[in-house]
C-alpha cells in the first residue's frame, strides 16, 4: 500500500528515491538526489539541482540553476535566487532571503519595457561554503561568501564575506565570535585575547588554531562515525 508523505516520516535515510509532495511545483531539468524530501508548495525551477538528503521546507523558492549539495536543510519560506550556490550540509532557517542584484530596476529608465529577470553582467554570486548555518530571516547580499562552517545569527542582514569558523550577527552583520563544527561558541571575540594561538571546544574537544581572526582546524580532526 502507498503510504502518502504526510505518514511517511520526517527524515528516513533508508528511502532512498526523493519524495516529492503533491502539491510541490519541480520545473523540467531540475535533478534531486536520493533521499531528499521536498515539502508542500515548494518551486524550484528549471535546471537547478539538489543533492542526496536534503530537506526543503514548505513554501521555499529555488530559482534556476541554483545548485544545492548533499545534506543541506532549508526551512520553510526560504527564497533562494539564481546565482546562489549552497555547498553540503549547509543549514539555511525559515524567512531566510538571498538577492543577486545589487542595484535592481524593474524598467529600462523611460519606464517603457520590463527588464528581463534572466542572469546578465549585473547579476552576483553568492557561495555558501559547507557546514554553515544561516539563521532565522536573514538577508544575504551578493557577490560574497558565507565561509565553511560559519554561523549567521537570526535577523542578519550579510553585506559582506563572512569567514569560515566565524559568528556572525546583526544588521550589517559583523563576527562577534567563533564556532565550531559542532555549532558550539569557541570563543567571542570580545572576550579573546587577540594573541591566542590556539582554541578548543568545551563541547566536543575539536581543535583549532587562531591567528588574528583568522580560525582553522588543526588537523582534518573530523572523523565521520558513520
Ligand atoms: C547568535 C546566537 C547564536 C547567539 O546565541 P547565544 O550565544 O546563546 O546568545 P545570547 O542569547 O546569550 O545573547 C548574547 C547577546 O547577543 C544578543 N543576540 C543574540 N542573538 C542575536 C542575534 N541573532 N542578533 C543580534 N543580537 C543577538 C543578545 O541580545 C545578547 O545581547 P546582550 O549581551 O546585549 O544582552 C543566537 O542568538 C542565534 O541567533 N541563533 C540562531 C537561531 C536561529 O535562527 N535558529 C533557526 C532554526 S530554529
Ligand atoms: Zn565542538
């Protein structure tokens, strides 16, 4: 007997071919990995691709050619717009918006013709690097880069490249402190002598070397336990 997504559970590895909820809108050449689940009401356009185990939440926007990895998950009410590239195991929390245009017209200046909405010179890049996470209703300018493992703070509003390891918050975002892998506060900022040289985890034990603002990991540390 079929089971309807709804009864199915909210993640389960053991499924391996994409649910797709009835209701969501998949464009043609869009390609989405084993494992994934995408919710009600989701849009994704054409071409874009999403990897293996993602979730998408409800009511989330995926423009075309957007490329999304593996494990990534996207809350409801996301809008991710073309140019947007979002690497693995990325987190990106509810109301959360993506631009692509730094100075956007509708119109050419005598108001007469509608400006196409397709990619052309004006259009910048966003890169969000594995392991981030963007909290809840942030806005991310363009031609920038969320680092690896990175933490942006609900209601951020990210006007510039943020470094990986670094926690980021308010509007316009700025670091105020460090992260872990784990999510976790390695230190703030404020509170750090500037010469420390190296900095561990009270939560998980990782270990990582800090130089001026500057964080990176020891020694690739990670084992994956799977
Ligand atoms: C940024 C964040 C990680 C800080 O957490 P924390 O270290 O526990 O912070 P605290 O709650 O102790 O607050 C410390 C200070 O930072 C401020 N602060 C906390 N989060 C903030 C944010 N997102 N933006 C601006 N200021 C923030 C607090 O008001 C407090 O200020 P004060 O010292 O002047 O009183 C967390 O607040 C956050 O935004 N997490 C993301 C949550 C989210 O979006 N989840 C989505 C999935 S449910
Ligand atoms: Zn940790």
């Amino acid at each position: 007997m079929e089971t309807s997504l709804a009864e199915q559970p909210v993640f389960d590895r053991h499924l391996r071919t994409p649910r797709i909820h009835p209701t969501a809108f998949v464009e043609e050449g869009v390609t989405i990995g084993d494992g994934s689940s995408i919710w009600d009401t989701v849009h994704i356009r054409h071409h874009a691709s999403i990897g293996e185990e993602c979730i998408v939440g409800e009511k989330t926007y995926i423009a075309y050619d957007v490329k999304i990895g593996n494990r990534v998950k996207i809350n409801a009410f996301v809008y991710i717009c073309a140019a947007v590239t979002i690497e693995d195991g990325v987190m990106i929390s509810a109301g959360t918006v993506f631009t692509n245009d730094r100075f956007p017209r509708a119109t050419t200046p005598d108001l007469k013709t509608l400006r196409s909405s397709d990619p052309d010179e004006e259009t910048l890049p966003t890169l969000v690097r594995e392991g981030a996470t963007i909290g809840a209703h942030c806005t991310i300018g363009n031609d920038l880069e969320i680092g690896r493992f990175a933490m942006i703070g609900m209601g951020a509003l990210v006007t510039k490249s943020v470094p990986d390891f670094h926690l980021a918050i308010g509007v316009p975002a700025r670091s105020v402190g460090y992260v872990c892998r784990c999510g976790k506060v390695l230190a703030m900022i404020a509170q750090l002598n500037p010469e420390t040289a190296s900095l561990a985890c009270e939560a998980c034990g990782l270990e990582y070397a800090h130089d001026h603002g500057t964080i990176t990991e020891l020694a690739p540390h990670f084992v994956d336990q799977e």
